[in-house]
C-alpha cells in the first residue's frame, strides 16, 4: 500500500469527508527565510492547517491580514513578548491568535485574546 493509499485510508477510518474539515489558516510573516521555511514546513505537514500567505521580514503583514481570511498570524519579533503587535492586530481582528517567534528561533510567545468576564453583582445606585 502506498503512502497516498495508507494516509487516504487513515482519513476514512476517522471520517475526514473532503471539504468537511475547516483548515486552519495560518499568515506567515516577518521571519528570517530559513526560521520561515521550517514553520512553513511544519505547518503544511498537518492536514488541519493550511499556509494562506507568506511575507519577507520586511513586508507589512496588516495590510495583508485586511485581504486574507486568517486564523493564525506566526510572525518573527525581536521580543516575542511585545504586546504593541499584539494589540494593533486585535484592534481590527480580535480573534487571531498571534505566535511571536524570537528571530533566534529559540523562544516563542502564543498571545491569544480570550473573553473574560466578571459578575459586578449589583451595580444600581442603591446597592
């Protein structure tokens, strides 16, 4: 059996139906070519992924992420924990989740906006 015939079949066995299953859309940007083959490498392996875009270090990705439906933006950052980034792409697309990869390659930072709420309890003027 095939590799091709092996993987069509695992996908049978779970019940993968050709377009039933939404890929994840991932935007990759801001990366040194090398970091950015290796994320594009390992983001095209997985059969619930797919690459929507791939930007150079100096290419401005928020003018793509206003063209390109994205789920995920994996993008390059000297510090990975820069909430600047962050917030400028939440301001337009709250629900991307952003992994900021250090240009090293050796850390890596997932900032993901969630919904908090609180209960105030009784916010009337007599309470």
């Amino acid at each position: 059996m095939t590799g091709f015939c092996r993987e069509q079949s695992l996908l049978a066995r779970i019940g993968f139906v050709e377009g039933a299953l939404e890929r994840i859309r991932v935007l990759l940007a801001h990366m040194p070519p090398m970091l950015r083959d290796i994320v594009q490498d390992a983001v095209m392996n997985e059969l619930d992924m797919e690459v929507v875009d791939t930007l150079g270090d100096q290419e401005p990705f928020l003018t793509v992420l206003e063209n390109v439906r994205t789920d995920v933006l994996i993008l390059g950052a000297g510090v990975p924990d820069d909430f600047a980034i962050a917030d400028e792409v939440w301001a337009k697309w709250p629900r991307i989740k952003i992994l900021m990869i250090a240009q090293g390659g050796r850390s890596a930072v997932l900032h993901v906006l969630r919904p908090h709420r609180v209960v105030l309890g009784d916010v009337s003027p007599q309470g």
